[in-house]
C-alpha cells in the first residue's frame, strides 16, 4: 500500500536490523529509518541467549525510531530456516457443470481439499502457502475464474517452521516491547529484493549466505521449492580460528580482509600476517587462506547442488543461480559457485530501493525483501504462533496500530 510505513526485523545470527519504509510508486521501496545491532545471542536459528537477544532488539529497534521519527509498537518478524517443513499438496474438485463458470467458491473448495492433504502436526507452524499451479480439465492455467470445465485441479507448497521457535521470538520481540504482527519466512521473502519477475519466470535459485545457515528458495514462475543448508559464514570463520590458531574475532576480520576463493596466481601470493592466540606473528599467502576458505565455501555449494536436484525443476533454472546475504561477499565467489552447480550465477544486491545511506549491498537484502514481502500485500500469509493469520482486520487497520507518530 503506497504511502503506509511497515516495520520488519530480521533477527539473525550476526545482528538484528529493524528497517521502516513504505512503497512508492511501481516497485520503489524508501527506507523511512533503520536500526542494528551485532550481537543477536541466535546461533542457526536458536534462541541461545534470551536476554541478549531481547536488547539487540531493543537497541535496532531504538535506532529505527530515532532515524524514521516513529514510535514503533509492533513489525513483522523474519524467520530464518530453522526445522524447515515444506510439502507439495495436489486437490481436484468437481465442477457443476461446464454451463456454470468456475467461481471463488470453486477455487477455495480445491484450496481446502488442499490443506486436508498436509498432516497436522501441532509442533509446527504453518507460515506460508503458495498456490504453484492450477489445471481445467488437465489443461494448465493461470487463472481458473470465469473458465468452464469438469476439474478443477490446484498445487500448493505449504511451508511450516518449528511452533517452539515461532513462540520463543514472539516472547523476545515482546520482552522488547512491541507486538510480533506476524511471521515471514526469510527463505520466501529475500528473492523479492534481488531477482526480477522475469527471472522467476524464467527459473532462478537464490541463496542466501548467512551467519549460521544458508538458505534456498528455487522458483519456476512460483516458488517451487525451499531448503535449509546447515552451514554459513560462521562456519568459515570458524575453520580459519581452529587451522591459523586465532581468535574468532581476528579469524573473521582477516576474512573480511581477505577472504577470496579460486584465488588467481597473482592474488595468490600476496603475503598476509596475522595474530595467533599465542601472540605471535604468523605470515600466510593469500592462496593458503583462500584454500581453507574455499573447502568449506565448496562443501556449502555442493549440499545446494544435491537440494536443487532434489527440486522438480532443477534443470529450468534458465535464470541460473542468485547468490546474497553476508557470506556473498567473498572475493571471485560467483567463479566458484558455476563451477560446482554448472549455472550462471551472480551476487544479488537489492533492487529498487531508495534510503538516505547506502543500501545496495548483499547485507540487506533479506531486510529488504521483508519489508517488500510485507507491504506488498502477502501479510494475510504472514503468521504468527497461534497459527492463524496474524493480519486478519484488514491492511491499514493493522498498521495503523503498528505506530505511533511523534
């Protein structure tokens, strides 16, 4: 809705970022304020740290207000992948004859059918379902309303996150002093801010890199398939502490620095030194720290390799692949990813957006793509803990008690 202000956390591994925009006219996006904080007291997708977590919500949250000139009480809240569910339900129905059109009650009557055909399980949370395709009579369509047939046929994907870690992050977002609205999947919502709608036409994976995990979303004109890969940027920082012997923060500085794979012979042999635990002074090329860096990077990709495989439409990636988040940033990464996935593939900054700092940066991009998904009208997809749509009362009803102006 253009004009209204929406608030979205992503609330990660490495930080919490509290972002206020509205849409302006077409796609454009403006960032009205944003807040962050680095320690998140997350690690992959679990509450480790309560209170931890609860202030760096606290304290992205107070940044926001201070740069947007709003009192924030309530924002939706980005899940990342943590014990991910998804399933593929297929439902056909009888149509009342070919003389009478195909209406709305037709439709949710094969969207119901739908659902009876996902098992209940009352340890997760149903957050998002995506109709994929609809059939007349075994002819695919676009749109059923208004059309004759026998059958109506709908695919749906429903896709489910732990109910335990759904209440532990409303409690946190509570604790802090606002209202949870409702729940998105980061998985669902990042492709929004970095790949066109062409490119999902066509068939295109994003990949997320983040602190703790990584995350796949694959479209084919709709979302097609998701998964969550166990392993992140952490993970590299993480092997470079245990094999160079330093401290995790000096360890993730010198990737910061460094952090290259398939490091030319050039780049190669450019001397790096570095701190061990024990104070002394190691020298390292760059080559021998690409080397323990790219092992892992390397593992990442070939578990993505195995999910897009296991996908339906694995081959009709003619988009190829989208890489972002924070662990995009390594030097000659797309280089790497085509060699093991055999497909183009790219860095995603964020696209059409408009803020008063700089924006366009991997970084941001699941932000963004909440804060897309949320004011672009999916927030009746959004939920939260109880497991009924969060946003029931109608759109502006609902962000008009998220804020309050100053």
């Amino acid at each position: 809705m253009v004009g209204t202000p929406t608030v979205v956390l992503d609330v990660g591994a490495s930080k919490v970022l509290c972002l206020v925009g509205e849409r302006q006219a077409g796609r454009d996006l403006k960032i009205l304020g944003m807040g962050s904080c680095s320690p998140s007291g997350l690690r992959r997708g679990a509450v480790v740290d309560m209170p931890k977590l609860v202030e760096s919500i606290r304290h992205s949250l107070a940044e926001a207000e201070r740069t947007a000139g709003v009192k924030i009480t309530g924002a939706f809240i980005g899940l990342a992948g943590h014990e991910l569910v998804a399933r593929t339900s297929r439902s056909a129905v009888a149509i009342a004859g070919v003389s009478t059109p195909i209406d709305e009650d037709d439709v949710n009557r094969a969207l119901a059918a739908a659902d009876q055909d996902v098992p209940a399980n009352d340890s997760l949370v149903t957050l998002h379902r995506v109709i994929q395709t609809y059939a007349v009579d075994g002819e695919p369509v676009q749109n059923p309303l208004w059309l004759h047939g026998n059958k109506l046929e709908v695919q749906t994907l429903t896709v489910a996150a732990s109910r335990q870690a759904c209440t532990t992050l409303s409690r946190a977002v509570e604790e802090a002093g606002i209202d949870a609205a409702g729940f998105i999947l980061e998985t669902v919502a990042t492709a929004g801010a970095v790949v066109s709608t062409d490119e999902q036409e066509m068939g295109v994976a994003v990949l997320d890199i983040g602190a703790g995990s990584s995350d796949l979303a694959i479209f084919h004109g709709q979302l097609r398939h998701v998964a969550e890969i166990p392993f992140g940027g952490d993970d590299i920082t993480n092997d470079l502490s245990l094999v160079l012997n330093m401290t995790r923060r000096n360890a993730e500085q010198l990737k910061r620095e460094y952090g290259c794979v398939c490091c030319d012979s050039e780049e190669g042999e450019q001397s790096i030194s570095f701190q061990t635990t024990a104070m002394r002074t190691r020298t390292q090329t760059r080559f021998q720290l690409s080397q323990i860096i790219e092992a892992r990077q390397r593992e990442i990709f070939e578990f993505v390799r195995q999910e897009v495989a296991r996908s339906e439409v694995g081959q009709k990636l003619a988009a190829g692949m989208v890489i972002t988040g924070g662990g995009a940033l390594l030097q000659n990464l797309p280089q790497l990813g085509e060699q093991v996935l055999g497909m183009q593939v790219r860095i995603g900054l964020p696209q059409d957006v408009t803020a008063s700092e700089p924006i366009d940066d991997p970084h941001y991009a699941t932000s963004i793509g909440l804060l897309r998904f949320a004011v672009d009208g999916h927030q009746e997809e959004a939920t939260g803990p109880a497991n009924p749509p969060a946003v029931s009362e109608g759109l502006r009803e609902k962000l008009a008690r998220l804020f309050s102006f100053f």
